[in-house]
C-alpha cells in the first residue's frame, strides 16, 4: 500500500480570517485534535513555537498574513498524507471559500501565470494576475467575480494549456 505524501495547500483568500477562526475551521476540515494543529501569523512563528518541544509534529501547520489588492490574507497550510488523503486541494478551496463566504486563489496544475479562484458558492475559474510584493491583482477571468466588476471576462483563459 502506498502512504500518501505530506503536501501544502497554500492560496490568498479575498477575506482575513481572525486566527481563531481558521484554528476552528482546519480543525473541522481535517478532523483533527487540538494539539494537531498549529496556527500562526508568518511573523511570529518562532515566537509562537518558543515554549513548544522540537520534537513535537503537527499534523497541520498553516501560517498566515495580511495581503493587498484583491486578496486579505495568504494562507499556507502543510499536512500530513493521511489529512490529504480526507480533505483533497480543491475541497480544501471549496471549503474555506464556502465556510467563510471568500473568494481563493489557489492551484498546481494551471498553466504558467494562470490560477483557479474557487467562489464562495463552490464554482471555480481561471484568473491571471499581476503580484508585487505582498498586492495581488487579478485583472481577467473566465467568469464574473462577485465584488470586483472592473475584472475583464474572458473564457478564452480555459483554452490556454
């Protein structure tokens, strides 16, 4: 039997979640123990892992921090196989889209300068973006965003390979 691989789901989400909130929303994602999961703000992780033993290992590790532009928050979030294997990288978007009502950039298998936005409803696109810094900018899509009418529309972006 082949063991699923660790992985990391990483993406900016169009709203900035309050830590407690996303501690809340991985441990019910995943279907995790308190002490499986850590959260922290990309700045302080060190701080936060002070008073913690080196030899602890959890299952989810994400951190976070304040983004610009379209997007509020960029998330990364490394698991385990075993937590792959329950909550997959597109259910992970759908997820976290519908549970805190955002749109998220994400993706892996996009073509080079395309991701996928996964809407609050669950319905994914395609989007190009312009990124300097910590500002992320979509400027076309395949479909209306909610929220964010000066985006061009273009469906051609599904043709691209």
């Amino acid at each position: 039997m082949t063991e699923t691989r660790a992985t990391g789901y990483d993406g900016l989400s169009s709203r900035l979640v309050p830590e407690a909130e996303l501690r809340e929303f991985l441990l019910d994602c995943f279907g995790v123990a308190e002490h499986e999961v850590f959260v922290g703000h990309a700045d302080r992780v060190a701080e936060d892992l002070r008073e913690v033993p080196q030899d602890v290992v959890f299952a989810a590790f994400c951190t976070y921090q304040q983004v610009h532009g379209h997007f509020a928050m960029r998330f990364d979030v490394g698991i385990e196989g075993r937590l792959a294997d329950r909550v997959g990288r597109g259910e992970f978007a759908a997820r976290f889209a519908a549970h805190f009502g955002a749109y998220v950039l994400h993706g892996t298998t996009e073509p080079p300068g395309l991701w996928t936005v996964t809407l609050a409803d669950g319905s994914r696109l395609r989007a190009a973006m312009e990124e300097e810094d910590d500002r992320s900018v979509l400027h076309t899509a395949t479909a209306p965003i909610p929220g964010l009418p000066e985006i061009r529309v273009d469906e051609g972006l599904w043709r691209i390979r």
